[in-house]
C-alpha cells in the first residue's frame, strides 16, 4: 500500500513565526527553499516579477528547507535566522544569500556577516544562534510534513503547488484560472480513497440506466463495434466489449498481482504462516460455493456453470474496501484484498481451462514458449519493465488466438515479474557520491567538456530505476555538482 504524500502547508503561515512580505495580502505563496540552489535563485526572479505584477495583492513566505547534505546551504539558513535574531532584519541578508546561488561557500559567510555588521555569534549572542539554528530544524520539519521534498517546493493559499514554477503558470494558481481550478479538483478526487470506488457504483448505474432507456439497443450496438489493427495482410480486429472484458481486464488483474506478489514476497504476507490464511480463504470461497451449486442444482447441463458462483467480482470488493478507507485496519485490508484477488485469478484460469471454445494448439505452443521466454527474463535478473510488457503483450495476442481467456496474460505477467526487496538508500546514495565525485574531478580540468560523461549519466540513471523516493539523490547529484550538471 503505498503513502500519498501531504497537499497541505504544515503549519500554517503564521506572521508572528514567519518571514512574510505583504502583510494581511489575500493570495499567499509560500516557498520551502534553500540558498546556495540554482533552482532556488531562478525561483528568486520569478518570485520577484510576481510581486511587481500582484503588488499588495500578495503575500510572500520563505521558509527554509536547505538542500540535503549540503553544509554551505545549512550554514547561509542559520546565518539568515542569526541575522534575524540579532536585528530582527531578514529580507537583505536573504536576498544577499539568495543573490549568491550556487556560488556560496561557508568560507564567505564571515564575509557577509561583517557586510551586514553581524557580531560573533559567541558569548552573549550564542543564544540567539541556537535559537536560529532550532528555527531552521524546524522549518525542514515542517517541509517533510507538508510534503515539500525538493526546494524550491511552492504552496499556494496552503496547498501545495504541483504545476511548472513558471511565471505565467504560478499566476493562474494565484488567480485560481478554470483551467488550474479543474486540475485542482481532479487531483483532490483522485487522492480521496473512495474516488475509485464511487466512479465505479456511478458508471454501473449509468449503465443500466442507459441499458434500460430508449437508446439502450443503440448503447447493446456500440458494444459489438469491431476495433483492430490493420497492416498489409495481417489484421487483428475484437468486439470493443472483448477489448475491455480481455484487453483492459487483464491490466487490471495484472495490477492486482503484482501488488498481491509484492505482499506474499517482501511485504506483510512473506512468511508461509501470513500467507495461509487468505489463501485457505479464497480456496474456502471458491469450493464452498461450487459445491453447494452442484447440491442444489439437478444433474444436466446446468452443471456445467458450477464455475459460476465461485468468482468474486475483485473490482467491486476491491472498491467496496477502498470506500471504507481508513476505517479498515491495513492488516485486514491486506487479507481482503489478498483472498479476492486470489480468488479471481484462479478463477480466470479456471475459466481458462474449463470453458474456453475450441483449443488451437499451434497457438498454445507459442504462448508456452512466449511464457517460457517471461520466465527466462526473470530466471536472469532483468527487471526492466519494457521486456515484460512487450513479451506480456505478445502472450495475450497468443493466448486470444489460441481460444484461451486472454486475461490469463495478465495473471502470468504479474507472477513471472521479478520482486526485489526494497533498495538500500544509504548504499545507493554512496555510489552517487562516488560518481559525482569522479566527475567533479574530471570536470575541474575543464578541457574538451561541456558536461557530464555518457557513463555517468548512465550510472545516475541506473541508480534513479533502483531508488524508491529521490528528493535527497536529486539535491546531491544536481545541488552540490555546484555547476558540473
């Protein structure tokens, strides 16, 4: 289950605790950055033209967020807040600061400090740079609460801004265009938990409204329009029923997998005494209903659909827990969701064995061998997404040919694709360190360079695909290149 990160500014401006530019103004920004930043003094310039454009209408917070491992931009912040300390002043020394960019180096501080008449900040005055220094611990936790994970990161009126921190683009934000009021929105939906499942009990009971209205044989029609691919020859052309009950069904199970294959290899059901109960669930699911259908119904051809009541509609169920949110405790949503989606993917390949028509066995030979070549990816340790998906897409094609359900493509994709436990940040910010470093020398000689290497590139991309969050990799390798990137 993964975490949404917050949208909300944590604390809120306060202009009491707050270094703030156009008191009592009705649009606020706030930005969470950091001196000695490229990013941070262009944003400095945007920042400054929207100011001269909104005047008083605005209002301008800087809070600290200085770049992760970065002891120059650590050391200007708690220079800054020392300033404000000492003559409750702090717009000149931060545009001082700020002016300085990438340039900045803790050997200059002293320089400045004298520039703005700064007394040692030692004896009576170390108070106060303690006091700065909290400051400064607290404005990067507040970053972390409020989800700024890159400076600069740029809240408006509150929430945090997701756009291009461009000029004309912050002003329709400030302004709240229709244009960013309906991203805003469509955003917000997304993020609420019970979206998916109330999109899905909204669609269904279109449906039947529409299925059940004059246009509903027009609405049966539209269903059965032939959709495909044509080139020379060879055509391949589906129902656009089939394309969503085989085509999209079969992301969907994928997804599933490999999210449940992710709970039984690294997650909360890796150990076999976890995984037993949600799997003796779906297996309780399923027979129990099979064999009752096969008590109640008479001997005939209607035994043949005891299949039936085994499956578990998993998007339903699936949207039916995601409703409930945070009422549902992550430990049983986990089993839930689990049982069902171990329900219906045996489910598929029930129907895949059970009831598909007529077997083209030229066919199901080629989808043997496409899934071999699936399983061969995974025996030698690719884990690239592209393989998979070009190979998955080559199975369902086979596998529809060959008479089977298609969407069983989608149940082996997602058992033959490879886990890997979760990447040891420190080790892979230590390889970044090393090659950045190397560069770093290579580019001091300066001598037929324009930037950095073909294989450092590929070394930061390489390290990139393996890391889960990459705000830290992203301040170190870009940040302290100081000019190299």
């Amino acid at each position: 289950m993964t975490t949404e990160l917050p949208t909300r500014l944590h604390p809120l401006v306060s202009e009491r605790d707050d270094h703030v530019i156009g008191e009592g103004a009705q649009l606020t920004l706030v930005e969470y950055g950091s001196f000695s930043c490229p990013y941070c003094l262009a944003a400095h310039g945007i920042v400054a033209n929207l100011r001269d454009r909104f005047g008083s209408r605005l209002r301008y917070v800087f809070r600290h967020r200085p770049i992760t491992g970065n002891e120059h931009a650590l050391a200007a912040a708690e220079l800054a807040e020392y300033a404000h300390e000492i003559s409750d002043d702090y717009w000149p020394i931060h545009d001082a600061l700020m002016k300085r960019g990438p340039a900045l180096r803790t050997a200059e501080l002293p320089a400045i400090a004298a520039e703005f008449e700064l007394p040692p900040p030692e004896g009576k005055h170390a108070g106060a740079m303690q006091r700065a220094r909290e400051k400064v611990q607290r404005q990067r936790e507040s970053a972390s609460r409020s989800g700024a994970l890159v400076s600069p990161t740029f809240f408006i009126n509150d929430r945090r801004f997701e756009g291009a921190w461009d000029e004309s683009t912050l002003a329709e934000a400030l302004l709240r265009s229709p244009g960013h009021r309906v991203q805003a929105a469509a955003l917000d939906f997304a993020r609420w938990a019970p979206s998916t499942g109330l999109l899905l009990l909204l669609m269904t009971l279109l449906a039947v409204a529409i299925a059940n209205s004059p246009w509903g044989a027009a609405f049966e029609s539209l269903w059965h329009t032939p959709i495909g691919i044509l080139a020379g020859q060879l055509s391949f052309s589906l129902p656009l029923r089939e394309w969503i009950n085989d085509g999209l069904l079969t992301v969907f199970f994928l997804v599933v997998g490999l999210e449940i294959k992710r709970e039984f290899t690294t997650g909360r059901l890796a150990s076999w005494r976890a995984a037993t109960l949600p799997i003796a669930a779906a297996a309780g699911g399923m027979l129990l209903p099979a064999a009752l259908y096969l008590l109640i119904v008479p001997a005939g051809h209607l035994t043949a659909g005891w299949a039936i009541p085994t499956t578990t509609d998993t998007a339903f169920a699936i949207a039916l827990i995601a409703v409930l949110g945070d009422r549902v405790p992550i430990a049983l949503r986990i089993f839930l969701t689990a049982a069902v989606v171990v329900d219906d993917l045996v489910a598929i390949v029930v129907v895949a064995l059970f009831y598909s028509g007529s077997i083209d066995l030229t066919y199901l030979g080629a989808s043997l061998v496409a899934t071999g070549a699936l399983m061969a990816l995974n025996r030698t340790g690719i884990y690239r997404a592209l393989p998979y998906a070009l190979l998955g897409t080559l199975l369902w094609v086979l596998l529809h040919t060959a008479g089977l359900h298609a969407t069983l493509a989608g149940v082996i994709v997602a058992i033959v694709t490879p886990t890997r436990p979760p990447a040891n940040l420190a080790a892979l910010m230590a390889q970044a360190e090393t090659v950045l470093s190397a560069e770093m020398r290579a580019a001091q000689k300066k001598i037929l360079r324009h930037g950095p290497s073909e294989p450092t590139l590929r070394a930061f991309d390489a390290i990139h695909d393996r890391g889960p969050r990459w705000d830290r990799l992203h301040d170190v390798a870009v940040h302290r290149g100081q000019g190299v990137f």
